[in-house]
C-alpha cells in the first residue's frame, strides 16, 4: 500500500516518527487516512505515536491543534521545541535509535499479525524493526522472499 506518508526513519529536529505523525494529522483532518491507520493516530501507549508522546511529554489533543494550525513542518517543530520535555540533541539521537532499533515483542507481534496479515505471511515479523515493517508494507522497503518457498 503506497500512501503519502514519510516513513517513521524520517525526522525533524532531531525526532524520527514526527514527519510521518504530521502527514498523518493532516491526512485525517482531509478524511484521507484508512481507518487502519485512524485507531492508533495519536493514541497514548506502544504505538508510536505513543512513543514519541511519551518522549515529549505533549498531549495528544494539543499537538494535533499545532499540526491543523501550522502550514509548516518548521513550525509545528518550533512548537514541539516549545512545548515539548527538554531534551537534548544526544537524548533525542538516543531515542530515535532505539525507536528505529524496536523489534516487535509477542504481544506488539500479534497485534502486526492481525493487522498486515499479508506481510505476516510472508515473513517472522519478529526478525525486522518496526520501522522496517512499516517500511515494507507501506511499499518503501521490498519484503524479503520467503525461504520457505
């Protein structure tokens, strides 16, 4: 699936996952994102939009008004600097490596099964990072051939 959404590798000031979490809001706002994509769109917890949530410490409602209000990437970023946990760059460079570094536990591995079944069929969602998976099923990454087949 090809959607036109920066991959979660992509970053902005220092954050990987913000790109694809502004494309994300803006897509919504226009009635443009699936509905797969809707249910975790800036929910709290192991998603990654709860991720990078929960790095900065910003409420979900509050960032989403910065995105609609802000025709820029340049200035939600000013606003994230404003608002957001000071951190900085090496904490931030930290986080990102270990957002990117992320393999699915079982739990967060059965939720990705159920969610891109045909991805899960074509490989041990285990062995890649997140940000791999969603590279691959988004069309950005060619998945692996199965050695099974």
């Amino acid at each position: 699936m090809v959607l036109p959404l920066r991959s979660p590798r992509e970053g902005l000031g220092g954050y990987v996952i913000l790109p694809r979490l502004i494309d994300k809001v803006r897509l919504h706002a226009l009635g443009a994102l699936p509905s797969d994509y809707v249910r975790n769109l800036l929910k709290p917890g192991l998603t990654l939009d709860g991720r990078f949530l929960k790095f900065t410490g910003l409420a979900a409602d509050a960032l989403q008004g910065a995105i609609l209000s802000s025709p820029t990437d340049e200035l939600v970023l000013a606003w994230v600097d404003q608002h957001a946990a000071n951190h900085s760059d090496a904490e931030k460079q930290a986080w990102s490596e270990k957002a990117a570094a992320f393999r699915p536990d079982p739990r967060v591995a059965k939720f990705l099964m159920a969610s891109l079944p045909a991805l899960a069929a074509s490989l041990d969602i285990t062995a890649y990072t997140l940000f791999d998976l969603i590279d691959m099923d988004e069309g950005r990454l060619p998945i692996p051939p199965n050695p099974a087949t």
